[in-house]
C-alpha cells in the first residue's frame, strides 16, 4: 500500500470516530509520539481539532516506525 492509500485510510479511520472515542483514544494514546493532554483541554476542544490532533499524531508515530 502506498503512503496515499495508508494517509487516506488512516483519515477515513479517524473521521468516523465519535467524539468519545476520540477523546479516549488521544487520553490514552499508545504510539510513539508522547501526548500529554488533559481531560479540561480536550473536553473544551471541538470535533475537528480532536481529529486534527489524533490524525497527526497517528500518521507521525507510524512515519517514526
């Protein structure tokens, strides 16, 4: 698969979760890239910059790999 098809994937991905899961899935992100959000933070945070913060840290931690 090529880096397109995996960006647009891992995009596809992200955009169909809830934003309980994407608050649980940045809270308690297991890549290699550290992110230390709080609870407040993301709580106040809108849909769109939630997505924008897991797809970049997702797409960074599997560049890293």
């Amino acid at each position: 698969m090529s880096s397109v098809e995996l960006y647009e994937s891992l995009i596809a991905e992200v955009c169909e979760l809830d934003r309980a899961n994407l608050i649980e899935r940045l809270a308690h992100f297991t890549g290699n890239v550290r992110l230390d959000f709080t609870e407040e933070f993301l709580a106040r945070c809108d849909n769109e910059k939630l997505r924008h913060l897991l797809l970049a840290a997702e797409w960074r931690s599997r560049c890293k790999r």
